[in-house]
C-alpha cells in the first residue's frame, strides 16, 4: 500500500476535531469558523462580542438569576426547587446544562419538582452564555422536547437564543483549543 504522509493535513484534522461542538450547523457555518480558527481570530472575535464574564458564581446567586426569568416568563409553570452548577455534565457528551423532574407520591398526591443543573465550565462566562443554558433548561420545563414549540419559547424568552447558542460553541471549541478567555 502505497501511504503519502504529506497528502495528510494534519492541521486541517485538528481543526475538524475542534468543531466537535459544532456539528450540528451547516457547511457555511462551519467554513467561517474553520476560517476563524486558521487565522487564530477567535480569541478576537469573542472578545468584540462578549467583552467580559458575569458574576454569577455561587448556586444562590444562579438560582435567583434562574427565579427572575421564570417569574418573568414562566409564572405559572410547575416550582423549581433547586438550580446548581454542577462539576458532573460532561460539555463533551453535548450537555450543557440539564432539567430534572423529580416525582414523588406526597400525601396520597402525585407531586412534582424540577430542577436546573448547569455544567460548571459556564461559572466563567459572559452572561450571555449563561443565559442561554438557563433559558433553554426552563423552556424544558413547559416543552419536554426540542421540537418547535420548545424554540418558540426559548426566542420568545431570550430573541438572540440561536445566536448565544452559536457563539457559546464556539467558545467551548476556543476553551478546548487555548484554554481560558475570561479571567
Ligand atoms: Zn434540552
């Protein structure tokens, strides 16, 4: 078998490797982020966009920033009990955050409880970031799953969700490939 090692682009199979948080966008997409990545802008480009972290870093503050949307957005829906950060979600597996309900038999009645993990990689980030986790998770528990309907509550929540989205991957391909952005 004949094997020519210089046919390999080796560069460009790092920099397939590192969309790994990005496969689900379309080619064109994707071309631009190869492109950022090539010229080493995407420190830059973050940057320009999300000048800097949140602050907030303890489970209080997130639930009482998690609280603020649900009563804003959410009122009627069934309580949260409990919103953490959690150093357990694995970001590689594709999740970033999770929503639980828990059920339980309480005097005789069916009672249910939901609650809001976030993947601890997301304590430092802009506020932005942090947002669209904390939206997406509460839209789950009205819309269980992601079809349609449960979009058109996260926009309704949050217009610029598919941005944030967007752009919070490619902070996590920036995370994997130079390390941390926000200090
Ligand atoms: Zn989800």
């Amino acid at each position: 078998m004949n094997f020519n090692k210089k046919n390999i682009d080796y560069d460009k199979i790092q920099r397939m490797k590192a969309l790994k948080y990005l496969e689900h966008y379309p080619q064109n997409i994707k071309t631009q982020i190869h492109q950022l990545l090539a010229s080493e802008k995407l420190d830059k480009y973050l940057l320009k966009n999300y000048p800097k972290a949140h602050d907030i870093k303890s489970d209080k503050a997130l639930y009482s920033y998690t609280m603020d949307f649900k009563n804003s957005y959410l009122k009627k829906s069934l309580p949260l009990s409990k919103v953490i950060y959690d150093g357990k979600i694995n970001v590689i597996n594709d999740a970033l955050g999770l929503h639980t309900i828990i059920s339980r038999v309480q005097g005789g009645k069916l009672k249910s409880k939901n609650e809001i993990r976030v993947a601890t990689v997301f304590k430092n980030c802009p506020e932005e970031f942090l947002r669209m986790i904390v939206v997406h998770e509460l839209s789950h528990i009205k819309e269980k799953n992601h079809d349609k309907a449960f979009y058109k509550l996260c926009t309704y929540i949050e217009p610029k969700y598919h941005q944030y989205e967007l752009d919070l991957r490619i902070y996590l391909t920036y995370l994997d490939k130079y390390g941390k952005l926000y200090f």
